[in-house]
C-alpha cells in the first residue's frame, strides 16, 4: 500500500511538472520576442549611426580649428582641435568595435 501510494504521488509531480510546463509555454505569444528583438535591433542601429555621426563631426570640427588655430598661430586651438580629432577617432572606432560585437549578439539572440 505504501509503494504504490509512493509511485502515485510520483507520478502525479511528473504529470503535474509536464502539464505545467506545457501551459506555461503555450501561454507566450510566439511573435513577442520576434517583435522585441526587432525593436532592439533598431535602437542599437539607431545608436550606432548617431555615435558615428558625432565622431564624424567631432573630426571635422577638430581639423576646421586646427587650422584656425595655425592661421591665427593659437596654440590653445590647434591642441584642442587635435584634442577634438583624437575623440572623434574613438568615437568611430568604439561603433566599428561596437558593430562587430552586435552581429555576434544577433546570432546569439536569434
């Protein structure tokens, strides 16, 4: 008597544990992580582009007061304009690095 009640509760965990795995996983809305998934695809897009729009003009506006800064022989100008190229090389190389990084993070995410 105390085997089978043993077996019976046994089995009913694992009937138990199963159909509640099945309900939970029925109950998703299999388009949601497809949706969310896109959506972050396009906000890391979006980000990338704005990151290498800032570094873009961060070079082009160090190069613009460097000379400037030689026309006017001020030294203050030319380092900061170097200072502001130096910057805007991160920049860049940060999204380059950066976009590298998301296409591995899509496979995984996929």
């Amino acid at each position: 008597m105390k085997s089978t009640t043993i077996i019976g509760i046994v089995i009913a965990l694992i009937l138990g544990g199963v159909g509640g795995y099945v309900f939970g996983k029925g109950s998703g809305n299999p388009g949601e992580p497809d949706k969310k998934l896109q959506d972050s695809i396009a906000m890391m897009k979006e980000q990338s582009s704005n990151i290498r729009k800032m570094g873009e003009i961060m070079k082009s506006g160090g190069a613009a007061m460097q000379e400037m800064g030689m026309k006017y022989k001020d030294d203050a100008a030319v380092n900061l304009g170097k200072d502001l190229e130096v910057f805007g090389d991160k920049y860049l190389q940060a999204d380059a690095k950066a976009t590298k990084s998301d296409d591995s993070m899509k496979k995984v995410m996929e």
